[in-house]
C-alpha cells in the first residue's frame, strides 16, 4: 500500500495520516467533511479529493468484511 500512497504524492499522504488522526480522536466526524477539510488544508486537487473518497470506502469495506 506504501508504494501506491507514494505515487499518489506527498500530500495526499499527509492528508490520509490528518485525516486517520482526526478519526480516532473524533471517530464521529464525517469522512467527507475531514476530505473537504484536508483538500483545502493540504491543496489537493479534485480528482485527489475522489481518490480519498474511494481509499475511506475501501478500507471502510474491509473493516465491516
């Protein structure tokens, strides 16, 4: 997963790790809002923002498996 996150580029990283952050002390924060949040925060651009949508639905999708 390391490799993919790299391609994807810095930011995105660092938005994944505020956004991991932010849920485990605020677990009850909407996913969308902590993206829109972390789009502004780390000046990610759209299609960045769609690839987090897709990475938090994933990974939500392996937990409830």
């Amino acid at each position: 997963m390391s490799t993919v996150l790299e391609k994807k580029g810095d930011n995105v990283t660092k938005a994944i790790n505020f956004i991991d952050a932010e849920l485990q002390q605020n677990p009850e924060t909407p996913v969308h809002k902590l993206i829109s949040e972390s789009g502004a925060r780390f000046n990610l651009s759209p299609k960045d923002e769609e690839y987090l949508t897709g990475f938090f639905k994933r990974r939500q999708a392996e937990y409830d498996c």
